[in-house]
C-alpha cells in the first residue's frame, strides 16, 4: 500500500486512472451490452410501442384515460396485457360506437398490425397475458369429449351447452360462440372480457382450454354437424315450442282446413 | 262411392242371391253371431259428423297420441332405464368416454346405433308438442263456443284431465334420457317438492328413495311415462269418444240445423275416409317435421351432473308458465322461529301452477252455476255471443301467455335486445294487470261485433258501390243478407240476467237475501245484462226496415 500511495501524486497516476476506468468501461460494455439483433428488436418494439401510443390516443383515449388509466368512461388498461386488447379489438368490441350495458360484438375497425401496435404499447404499461402461440388453441390438439364435460361445468351455465349465448342481467349477455376463432376464445379464456370471469392458467391449465376449444370445434360451427336436421339455433325447448305453436300446429290446421272443405258437396245441391 | 241413399237398393237385392254368400257377408255373420256387432255397427255408421275444420282439432289430438303410442312402443325396444354409471364407446365422437347413466347412454345409441332412432324419437317428441298445442287449441275452440255446457261438461273433464295427464307424460319422458336438460327439470322438481311445508323432504325422500338423484328416480319415471299415465290417458281417450258418440257432435248455427239434430255427413262411409286420410296426413306432416329439424339434440346437451347446469334450461313450451312462474316469483323466504324454513320462491308458484289449471276444469260448472242454465245445448255459440265467458277466456289465455314468456325470460332478453330484469318485472306486473285488461278488451270486442251483426241484419252488406240519387244525394248500396245467413247472425238465444227479487217484501218488510244469490245475480248481469249483450233484431225491427228501404 506504500508504494501506491507514494506514487498517487505522481503527474502520470491521473492517466493511469483514466486508462484503468476506460478499460473497465469498456470490458463491462464488452460483456454486459445486448447483442446487436436484440438491439434491433428493441427498436423495432419501441416503434411498435410508438405507433400504438399514436393510434391509442386517437381511438381510446378519450375513454380509457391518456396514460390508460382509466377513467368514469372506461377502465384502466395497465396490466391487461396484450392478449385482451387482441381479444377486444380484434372482436371489433373496442372501440365501442357507444356506451350500453356491455360491448357487442362488431366488425373490426383496426388491422391486425394496428392491433398489435396497440397491444405492444398497452402491454409496455404493466405485465399481462401475452397473445398466445398458435398451437396453444389448435382445436386438433384437444380432446372434444373432455373439453365438452368442461365446458358444462365452467361455461354452459351463461354461454349454453352448445355455446349458443344465453342473457346475463341488465341487458348483458353470454354471447354466441358459434364460428367464434378459436383464438379469439382462447384469448376470453385468458383475460375474461367485459362480464366473464376470466380463467388464467391456474384455473382451467393450457390443455383444459385446449379440449374446451376442440368441444367448440366438434359443435359450435357452421361445419358441426347437425344429424337431427335444423338446429333452430341450439337454443332448447322456447325455440321448439314456438315452432310447435307456428309452424307444426300451423301446417296441420292447414291440412284440417283442406280436409274440412273436401266434402260431397257437389251432391248436396 | 256409394252414398246413403243408394246403399238400400243392395240390401234389396241381396235375398235373391240363393247361392253360397260372399266372404264379407259370411265374416259378418260370423262375427255377428258372436260378437253382436250388428246393432252396434247398424247404430254407429251412421253417426253423423258435422262439417268444419275446427272439429278436426280433436282428431289432431287423437292422431299425435297414436303416433305418440307407436313411436313410443318402438322406442321402448331400445332405451335402458337404469342410472348405473357406464362408460360411453359408442359412434358419438365427442362424448368418447365419457361416463354417463345407462339411460343416456342408450339414449344416445337410438340416436347414432339403432335403425331409424333418431327420427322415431323426433317423432316421438315433436308429436307430444303437436299433442299438447292439438289439446289446447281443442280446447279452445270448445271453450269459446261454449260447447262444454250441458250435456258436455262431465266431456270437458275428461278432455281437462288428458290435458293434465299429458302435461305429465310429457314432464316424465322429458327427465328419462337423464341428459343435462333432464336433470335440471327433475332437479326444479325436487325443489318444488322440498318446498312444500311439513311433509315436503319426507315426499322427496319417497319419491326419489334418497337424496338427489339417488337411483330410483329414471326407472320410476319410466314406469309413470310407459304404462301407467298412458294407461289412465288411453282409457279417458276412450271415454272421452264413447261420449262424443254418446252426445253426439256439436254444430254451428245454419238453415236447418237446430239443437235436437246434427246435419253432417256419416261415418261410413263419408267420415271413415275423411278421418283415416286426415290420420296420415298428420302422420306426413309430424314425420316431415322430424325428418328436418332437430328437437332435443340430447347429443350435445351431455349426461346430467348435479354439478353441471346450462342456461336455456326450460321445459317443454306447455310447462313454461310453471317455469315462468318460478323465475317472476320473488325469492321470498321466512324462517320460523325455531329454525323451519318456508321457501315462498317455490311455495307461491307450486301453489298457483295447479290453480291455473283448476280453472280450465272447473268453468262450465262455473257457468252453469251462474246462468242457471240447466238446458241442453248443441248448437256452437260464436265466441261474440258470449263475450264475459269469451273475455273471461282471453284473460287466462293472457296470463298463460305472460308466464309463459317470463319463463323464456332469457331468450327474449337476448333476441330482443332487452333486459332481463325488465322482462321479469313486466311479466311480474303483466300477471296481475293484463289479464285485466284483456278481459275489457275482449268485451268490447265482442259488444262490436254484435254492434256488427245488428248492423248487418237490418242493412245488409256494405257494397262498396256509391250510387248518386236524382237531387243529388250520395248513398252507398247495402246489399240485403240472403236467408241463411240471417238465420245464423239471429239464431242465438239471448237470456235476461237474473234478479234477486225486490228488496222488501209485499209488507215493506226487507227480506232476507242470501248473499251468495246476491253475488249470483251480479255475475249473472256480467254475463246477461247491458254490457254484454245488444239485443238482436226482432223481425218486426227487421220488416220495419226493409219495407222502408226498399231501393237499398
């Protein structure tokens, strides 16, 4: 220790020092910097960050807050993760045209590359679930009986055994599942819009979702086959007893006309 | 086709035949010699049915029960009432595995394995809804032409109790493929019953031998919906038309026709064919139904767990206003002290469903009571001649219809874009205030009809033609009815409503009234009195007139 603090005022030791903190800045550079692609995705990313920000202030803001924070008019979005607003704009939910007792399903007004500035911006606002791997939600890969007997016991009770929607109070509703993308289902599993509960990974795991998705598939599609003949849209008993009373009774009072005017009346008179 | 008047001249000739009778004849006679089937068959072929296709409502009733019974018999070949748990292997790819009730499983093989299953149960149950909405329209058409009076009401009771008894059957064979749907409905049973104060868990305990569900419940249920309620239905069907024969048919007023004869045509042979092709037409169309669109798709509905619940869980539509009822009844609960619960959610609406039924049953004695009308009746009144009893029935009709709707609540909400909330609130209020209204209406209605009639009788039928006069004056041109049709806008008896007598005596002193008789003769001027009758044209009005309107 002597001879370093013999040497300390000798006129070179600041340049030994400025030497010494630049080789160490550098080496720590060397090793600690990202790698140059990462570097590009990153960028890409804060673009990407960038442009969703423009479009949210444009077509959100005015209800979820500028900073997404929520207001009167909407709920905050920190946290809900890139995968609801998939879900809520993708659907054409969000934006809504107007306010009312929940958002009703509409053509999608952004483009899937809007879509995903959006979610990459409101996803840098706080952690949430990401939009999920395509072979996450693969109907082929899930089991349609398993799904089905889970899906009576997490989703029937609102949305019907077949997914044909059913009412919630005050004028909401379970909407109709039919057709619906599987990776728009996977995604309401996930972050459980507007009135539905939601079901992380925790509660019903990839696989469950997986087999409800292929339950769905076997089912709830315009390719489902339907071996009775007209589903009258899968909606239980209300459905047929009207058309029991219209066009069932309708067609044979009809026939009872027909067969109560065919008479021997030509010997009558 | 022979006709009646030609079928004598046969009967002459047949004693010159010397040779070996014809087969038919030979069967006759030996079916006569043992069975005595002549006099019944001389009496019966010649029964006369009137003419009208509102008479052939009944016999929708009558085609649907025998498709229901054949359909039925078939479908028992294969369905296994047992709720033994087994694992499903079958044809139906998403329900692999699976484990169900014996019941569900070979329910869902009639489906997908047996020959023709899956349409024989469509037929099966679009038949009980054709047969339940045939009774009702029945008996509306019985209803409103007051065709249940004297000699017909003990008829109406038999045709009430099938009524009943179908809503039952019905019930039974809706729980027995012991699918979700299934389920749920024998669960709000279950509710219902334990509902019932003081003896309701001991007739749980009874009828379903355990707790829910246990496994009693689908083998009983199989035994009341395959041999006894269509056992006692098939008897009342039986006498119900032994009667018909018995009274002999109803038929709306017309030249000719009175009340101590019927103007139609023979059941032989007229009827017979009429009867048998309308049987397979009925058949065509019940089984053209089926063939297209799927009732109860049991496939998807999955096999019932009491954990499992479904929304759009609602009985058979003839069983929607119990379930309406359920859903407008507010969750009223009160617990005695002492800790005993009464459910009135449940109590309220177990206790009006049989009310509303009762009704139906007990309204012609009803009517009879008040109008004291003791004499016989078959010629159809047209529903405007009676407007209290036709109002009277268009508010139950309402109330039928505003339950029913309470118990698609959730469908409406949903395709009508509504709240459910509002729904319910308008049904709960509905209940009480439309029928109500309807009542007033109907009589309005019926009081301008009879305005109508009145108008038509005396003036005759608007032409349409404006005829200008010499000096000026624009008329139009009624054209006068022809007979018949006076005859049938006049023919109905027009009562005076009945008194209670003067308040006091010859003395001045007040008599003693009995209250009851008060409220008799009350309702007696609703039926009778101002407001529901406009007094028909007398004929010398209808002289008067047309003597003096001549160039009309």
């Amino acid at each position: 220790m002597k001879k370093l603090s013999v040497r300390r005022r000798h006129p070179l030791a600041a340049f030994v020092v400025l030497l010494l903190a630049l080789a160490a800045t550098g080496g720590l550079y060397a090793t600690l910097a990202p790698a140059d692609e990462a570097q590009a995705e990153t960028s890409a990313q804060s673009l990407a960050i960038e442009e969703g920000k423009r479009l949210y202030e444009v077509g959100c803001s005015s209800c979820h807050g500028r900073g997404a924070q929520g207001g009167s008019d909407g709920p905050s979005l920190v946290g809900v993760g890139a995968a609801s607003v998939d879900f809520q704009v993708g659907t054409g939910r969000m934006p809504m045209a107007q306010t009312g007792p929940q958002a009703p399903e509409k053509p999608a007004v952004y483009t899937q590359a809007e879509i995903d500035q959006l979610a990459a911006y409101i996803a840098s606002l706080g952690p949430g679930p990401n939009v999920p791997e395509e072979s996450a939600y693969d109907p082929a890969r899930g089991d349609a009986a398993r799904g089905g007997e889970l899906f009576r016991s997490n989703c029937s009770q609102c949305h019907n055994f077949v997914g044909s929607g059913g009412a919630l109070t005050n004028g909401k509703e379970a909407p109709s599942l039919r057709d619906v993308e599987p990776r728009y289902i996977f995604e309401a599993m996930l972050t459980g819009p507007q009135n539905m509960p939601s079901f992380p990974d925790t509660t019903l795991t990839e696989q469950d979702k997986l087999d409800i998705i292929a339950w769905l598939d076997e089912v709830a599609t315009s390719e489902s086959p339907s071996p009775g003949g007209f589903s009258l849209g899968g909606y239980g008993p209300v459905g047929e007893g009207l058309f029991a009373w219209t066009f069932g009774i309708g067609a044979l009072i009809a026939v009872a006309v027909w067969i109560g005017a065919r008479s021997t009346k030509a010997r009558k008179s | 086709m022979s006709t009646a008047t030609e079928s004598p001249k046969t009967t002459a000739d047949a004693p010159k035949n010397r040779g070996k009778a014809p087969a038919g004849e030979r069967v006759a006679d030996w079916a006569d010699g043992r069975l005595g089937i002549y006099s019944l068959a001389k009496a019966n072929m010649r029964k006369i049915f009137p003419d009208h296709w509102s008479f052939l409502l009944g016999e929708i009733c009558l085609y649907s029960f025998v498709i229901l019974i054949l359909t039925g018999v078939y479908l028992t070949l294969f369905f296994v009432p047992s709720m033994a748990e087994v694992e499903y292997h079958g044809s139906f790819e998403p329900m692999q595995g699976l484990l169900m009730s014996e019941a569900y499983a070979s329910a869902l093989d009639i489906n997908f394995e047996v020959r023709g299953g899956l349409l024989v149960r469509q037929i099966h149950h679009w038949a009980a809804l054709i047969f339940v909405v045939g009774i009702f329209l029945h008996m509306f058409r019985v209803f409103f032409t007051g065709a249940f009076r004297k000699p017909r009401e003990v008829n109406w009771l038999f045709g009430f109790l099938l009524l009943v008894l179908a809503i039952f059957t019905g019930l039974t064979g809706y729980s027995l493929p012991d699918d979700s749907l299934s389920g749920i409905g024998i669960r709000l049973m279950e509710a219902a019953i334990l509902a019932v104060p003081v003896v309701g868990s001991y007739l749980q305990m009874f009828i379903f031998g355990g707790e829910f569900p246990g496994h009693d419940i689908i083998p009983r249920f199989f035994v009341t919906h395959v041999l006894l309620l269509p056992g006692i239905m098939l008897g009342l069907v039986v006498a119900h038309l032994i009667l018909i024969v018995y009274h002999k048919h109803t038929h709306y007023a017309g030249p000719g026709r009175t009340n101590e004869n019927v103007v139609g045509y023979p059941l032989l042979p007229v009827y017979m064919a009429k009867a048998g092709g309308f049987f397979f037409l009925v058949f065509g169309v019940i089984t053209m139904i089926a063939a297209t669109v799927t009732i109860n798709p049991i496939w998807l509905l999955g096999p019932y767990r009491p954990d499992q619940v479904s929304t759009d869980a609602q009985p058979d539509w003839y069983l929607g206003f119990s379930e309406g009822l359920v859903r407008m009844m507010p969750g009223w609960e009160w617990v005695i002290p002492g800790g005993y619960t009464l459910n009135f959610g449940l109590l309220i609406p177990l206790a009006v469903f049989p009310a509303m039924l009762a009704v139906i049953g007990l309204y012609p004695f009803f009517e009879s009571w008040v109008t004291k009308d003791k004499r016989e009746h078959h010629i159809a009144q047209r529903p405007r001649n009676s407007p209290t009893r036709t109002g009277l029935g268009v508010a139950w009709l309402t109330a039928f219809g505003v339950t029913t709707i309470g118990g698609g609540n959730d469908l409406f909400a949903v395709h009508f874009n509504l709240s459910i909330n509002a729904i319910t609130w308008f049904c709960r209020i509905g209940f009480f205030v439309l029928p109500v209204l309807a009542f007033f209406i109907t009589r309005r209605i019926c009081m301008g009809l009879q305005r109508r009639d009145r108008d038509k009788v005396l003036h005759g039928r608007e032409t349409g033609i404006i005829k200008r006069l010499p000096h000026g004056e624009f008329v139009e041109v009624h054209q006068p009815l022809p007979q018949d049709q006076l005859h049938v806008l006049t023919s109905h008896d027009q009562a005076t409503p009945m008194e209670v007598g003067p308040e006091t005596d010859e003395n001045g002193v007040r008599r003693r009234i009995n209250p009851v008789e008060r409220v008799r003769a009350r309702l007696s001027r609703t039926y009778y009195g101002e407001q529901a009758q406009i007094p028909k044209p007398t004929s010398e009005e209808y002289h008067e007139i047309t003597s003096g309107h001549g160039h009309h």
